[in-house]
C-alpha cells in the first residue's frame, strides 16, 4: 500500500499499545519482518484494537497484504479484524483503499488449514473434493465403526462414540501417545487401550476411504505440509507476516504449525492473555504463551498491554488479588482508570432457590435504576446449573437468553438436509448416504448399505439404482429420490438444488418430527444463508468450521419485551462484557468443579476461569455462595442436600476486596461478617456437653 504518510492512526493508543503496534518498524520506515512479538494482553485492555492496528500498520508501512496471515478463533473475529483495518487504513491514508485481494489469507486455524489443504491435494495425495465432518458427524462414524468392530457388546463398559472421539481429538490435539492420554485424563479407559487404537485405525482408514476429513486432520495436515521440506518452504515464503489472536487459547498442534511457518520467529506477532487460557479440556496448553520466549532461535520481545478500560478499579482489584496466588502468570496486574465506590459482593445464600431468587431480585432492582436486562449476565460454570433460576425467571415471566447450548448443526433435522448436500457433493461420504436413506420409511442400516455398496459399483451415478427394489413401506417415494440424487449429482444449480431437496424432505420431516413448524423454519435459515455462498462446497465447508448457535427448538428472542437477560456458561462468556454480573455457585466443587481439580495444573485454569467472570464485569460484580446445595441421588445422603463450603479461590486476601452482603430477612444465610476473626459470642458445644454432666 506504500507511503508511512502522518501516522494519523496511533494518536488514541495509549503507550503501550503504540509500541506493540509498531514494533519492528526499521528506521527506514518500511515493513520487514521482525523478531517475534508476544503482546501479553490483560482483560479488557484493547487487545484487538492493538492488534488490528499493528496489521494496519504493517500495511500502511508497505507490507504486501496478500502476504500476510491472521488466524483467529472464529470466522466473526477475522471478519471483525478486516473490518476494523480497512478502516483504519482508510482514516491513515486519507482515502478508501481497494480491499478485495487485501488480507485474503485471514481465518480460523481450521479454515486456512481447509483452503491450504484443498490447494494442494494433488500434491498430498487426497481428493480436493473431501468434505469435512463437524463434530457430530465424526461422533457418528466412530459409532459405526465402534458397533462394526463389537465393541459396544464389550463385557466390560467400553466409552461411548463422544468420550472415543474426545480421547482421539486429545491424542492428537495435545500431541500426547495415547497411554499417557488415558492414564492423565480418562483413567477409567485405560484398561481398552488396544481396542481403542484398532479403532482410531479403522476410524482413519475409513475417512481416508470416504474421502473425509476432520477438524483434527485439518490441523494435522498443515502440520505435516509444513514439516515437508519443499511444501513448508513454499508456505513460509508465501507468508512473511503471521499474526495470531488469543494465543493462549493455542493446543499442541496449533503452536506446532505456528513455529513450522515462523521456525526462527521471524514475522510473527503473537496476542494473547495467559490469565485467560481456559480450553485445556480441548487439549490447549496455556505453556506455549508462558514459553513463548524460550521457543524461537532468536530472543523474543514480550510487551504488556495492562491498563483496562472495561472495569471499575474495585473490580480489578479483586481480579489481581484473585490472580496474584497463580502459579501460571507473568505477574502482570491490570491498572483501572474508570473510579467507583462500589466493591464486588460476596453474597451467602441459603441454598440454589435462594440464589435464584436474589439473583431475580438483583436483577429487578438494577432495572428499576435504569439498567437494562441485556446489560446484565448470570454467568454459571456449566449450563445445567442455571435450572432454577429459569424456572424463576419464567416464573417472573422475565425474558431471558442463554449462551451455551446445543448448535443449530446438531439438530436431527438440519443434519438431515446437509446429509443429502455432502452425498452431492462427495458420494463417497457413507454417513451421510447412510442418514438419508435411511429417513424413508422402511429403510434400515442393511438395505443402506446394499445401496451404497450398489451405488459404489456404478461409479457413484444413482440412475442404476431404479432397477433396485426398495422395502415395501419405501416404494412411494424411492423413484423420486433416485430423481433427487441424479439432480444433484450434475447440479450447478446453486442454491436452487435446496429447493428440490425441499420438496422431497419437508413432507418427510413432518413424518419424523414434532414441533415440524420450528424445525422448517431453521431450515429456512439455512437456505438464506446458502444464497450469500458461492457454491455447495464453500457453503458446507463453513457450516462445519463455524457453524450458527441458535435453533428453533430453543426459545426464541422473547415477544413479550424487546430486551432480555443474558444467562451464560463461562466459557461462552469470554470476549463480552456487561454493566452487571452475577456469578452462580463460588463454591468448591462448582468453582473449582470437583472433575478438574486432580491437578495443580487443572485448579489453575478453574482459576482462570473464575478470572474471566469476574472480568467480565464493568461497574458490577456479585459472587453468590450458596450454604447448601443439592447433589446426585446418594442414599448416604437424606434430603439430597450437602453443607457447601466457599471457593478455594475466595481466600482471605481476595474476599479483603469484597464487601459481604446478607439479605434483608434472610435467616438461613451466613451473617456479614468482617474478614477479621470474629470474637466467640457462644460456646455451644461446651454448653450441649453440660446438659448431661448434671
């Protein structure tokens, strides 16, 4: 793009933003690449106006953009990067800039991994027509394989297709052998770890048959394309400018294709939060930030971004005090610019329905004060613990939002759909001919997969399949879906060929379903959303790196008001902010959850994670503390109910920064108290003892 001109766009970064943004700039004033940048960025300190800037920057200082690769964690957050440098660009040269071959290389991991991998299939030997199985779908294929091989009439209990598909994912996410998965994370499994590799095996052959891949393959492929001498040397040319986003948020394999492209560092800038690292259950290793240093062949700069401007300084308070017991940290604290009197609340509450109803109360009050329910969350460690207090919320008939359920693409009915559009466009593709055979009526796995097997001697063209006698209850309508796979199979038609596939399935679906009026109406979803791709292939490529979050069968955005309260898991939460939040269950066992404290490595990222809610706060912050809670039928246990104890993470220090808070009329709960040792005001146990010494 030429020209540094007046650097009209560093003038509102603060300080330190200024220096990562344009870090490695040569006197000269031209853009080469430099040594390796990591910009540790705390909460709310505007990490990506930094980073889109310093791309930005890049660009105004004469980098070629087609040359220049951001990888992010969503498909939004690259377009949302774009977006913000083609502004910023614009506002420094004082006029609109071409962007259509600009930043054309800007996408997810799995993304740039799929459009790497189709560009040189030739070259890898595989079909660049592969279609890639979204999570579901790959539960799914391991399901078959698990029952082919005998395995779910195992003696003994053998791990379901999810817990199978997650070692597998780990395995090689985390780049661990499989022994030391089992024994570190699924103990219980360890006994089947030959079964489990034959399966893995016969998992990959059969991929590799159907001309599929996975989102690990994706990742793995890049990995070895790079390890190749001659292909990595071709990538690394191609790219002299590698910028990752939330690179805490990187596993194994990830950082392994991020030093595979930049081996000496050379080019690349990293962004990321190591206080903020929260996947390790997806196999993400908070340790390829904190050794990023030690990582490359030459020393790396490290720059902090530390001031927030997000949260209210009580706030921020709490949250140094909280991460000043890490033992996975730089030590960084965030510094608040934005005043208030107002400190966190700890707030102790008799038991869940307590909660739900404070927490409704809370709610209420600080709309009344004229703060709308889309400005505050209910934030929970998992999804499930928020059940009473939607029963109170509808109850109150408060509208609400939750963050953190089922996708759209698991629906049975969109899976149906996009089962006849991956067999379009990848007939090799058996789950999916198998799923829609086998919704006529009649059709079972047996007579599938006859006709797959038929299908496959005729070199995939289903006309041949008319003179194929379907079961009796399937006779109606077989002519006319072999009418639909020929179609399909020569179709150009994009997207008219969804109409077709219309016409045959929503009849079917009416059959299958209940609730079919929401069910068709996600489909219609869909099918806007198919007219903004260019083809079927892009179109099911990005449905399954990025698929939608809604569904119909959820509740919908409420009628009744046009503002509602967010509920949401932590996890979800990341990236957002609200005016006020309430953090469900700060007790052990929720936070940390009882399933991941067999670590000191797994307690630290629950810290973490308690990290992010509280970040997420900007002017309130309530933590609730329940005294009794309910547990899992145990018949040691009368009511079902055990005596709760405080968060490991609330410790005397970090409640120092809380007010605590006792509601008004509330018997049950735990008196506010000073964080001082009280003074004795009754020795009970001395005077029950007395009672029988007379």
């Amino acid at each position: 793009m030429g020209g540094s001109g007046p650097e009209v766009h560093l003038r509102n970064l603060n300080a330190e933003q200024r220096a990562a943004v344009t870090f490695g700039i040569d006197e000269s004033g031209a853009a080469r690449p430099g040594p390796p940048l990591l910009i540790a960025a705390g909460a709310g300190t505007g990490k990506t106006t930094t980073l889109a800037h310093r791309v930005a920057h890049l660009l105004i200082h004469g980098a070629d953009p087609q040359r220049i690769l951001l990888l992010t964690f969503t498909r939004r957050a690259a377009e949302d990067m774009t977006g913000r440098v083609r502004q910023i660009c614009s506002r420094a040269l004082g006029r609109e800039i071409d962007f259509g071959t600009a930043l054309v290389w800007a996408g997810t991991f799995h993304a740039i991994a799929a459009r790497l991998l189709r560009e040189f299939a030739p070259k890898l030997g595989i079909s660049s027509g592969f279609t890639i199985l979204d999570r579901s779908d790959a539960q799914d294929l391991m399901d078959l394989l698990r029952e082919e091989a005998g395995l779910a009439q195992h003696r003994k209990r053998f791990p379901k297709k999810a817990v199978c598909l997650e070692i597998c994912s780990f395995a090689v996410n985390s780049g661990r052998p499989l022994a030391e998965v089992l024994a570190r994370r699924f103990s219980w499994c360890a006994p089947f770890e030959a079964e489990l590799r034959r399966l893995f095996r016969a998992y990959a052959e059969a991929k590799q048959r159907q001309g599929l891949l996975d989102y690990d393959d994706l990742l793995m492929g890049w990995a070895q394309m790079l390890e190749c001498e001659r292909l990595g040397g071709i990538l690394r040319e191609r790219f002299r400018f590698v910028l990752v986003d939330e690179y805490q948020d990187t596993n194994p394999l990830q950082a392994r294709i991020v030093e595979g492209l930049c081996p000496d560092g050379s080019g690349l800038t990293a962004v990321g939060d190591e206080l903020q690292a929260i996947y390790g259950f997806r196999a993400a290793s908070v340790r390829n930030m904190l050794e990023f240093g030690r990582r490359f062949e030459q020393p790396a700069a490290i720059l902090p971004l530390s001031t927030n401007y997000r949260s209210v300084v009580p706030v921020l308070d709490f949250a140094n005090a909280l991460m000043a017991e890490s033992r996975e940290s730089f030590g960084r604290r965030l510094v608040g610019r934005r005043r208030s009197e107002e400190r966190p609340w700890h707030v102790p509450v008799a038991d869940e329905a307590d909660q739900a109803r404070y927490v409704v109360e809370q709610v209420l009050a600080n709309r009344e004060a004229g703060m709308r329910l889309r400005d505050q969350a209910v934030l929970m460690r998992s999804a499930h613990h928020a059940g009473l207090l939607e029963l109170e919320l509808a109850r109150r008939r408060i509208p609400y939002r939750k963050y953190g359920g089922l996708r759209l693409l698991e629906a049975a009915h969109v899976k149906d759909l996009l089962a006849f559009l991956r067999f379009a466009e990848n007939p090799r593709d058996r789950m999916a001919g198998f799923r829609l055979l086998q919704l006529l009526p009649g059709v079972g796995p047996a007579f599938a997969r006859k006709v797959l097997d038929r299908l496959e001697g005729l070199g995939f063209d289903p006309s041949g399949l008319a003179l194929l006698p379907p079961p009796p209850a399937a006779r109606g309508l077989w002519p006319d879906l072999v009418t639909l796979l020929g179609r399909l199979r020569g179709s150009s038609d994009w997207p008219g060929e969804l109409a077709a596939i219309r016409a045959f399935y929503d009849p079917l679906a009416g059959e299958l379903y209940d609730e079919v009026e929401g069910r068709l109406a996600d489909l219609d979803q869909l099918a806007l959303a198919a007219e903004a791709s260019p083809s079927r292939r892009r179109f099911l490529a990005d449905l399954a790196l990025d698929p939608p979050l809604g569904s119909g069968l959820e509740a919908g955005r409420p009628v009744q008001d046009e503002d509602d309260l967010v509920l949401s898991t932590i996890h979800s939460a990341k990236g957002r902010e609200w005016k006020a939040v309430f953090v469900l269950f700060v007790i052990d066992g929720w936070i940390p959850s009882d399933m991941a404290t067999g670590s000191p490595e797994e307690i630290e990222e629950e810290r973490r994670l308690l990290y992010v809610a509280v970040t997420r706060a900007r002017d309130q912050l309530q933590l609730l503390v329940p005294l009794r809670c309910h547990v899992h039928a145990d018949p040691r246990i009368g009511d079902g109910y055990v005596r709760a104890a405080p968060s490991r993470f609330l410790t005397a220090a970090v409640r120092a920064r809380c007010t605590s808070r006792r509601r008004a009329g509330q018997g049950d709960a735990e008196p506010a108290v000073s964080d001082a040792e009280p003074e004795m005001l009754l020795d009970l146990a001395a005077r029950l003892r007395a009672m029988w010494e007379r």
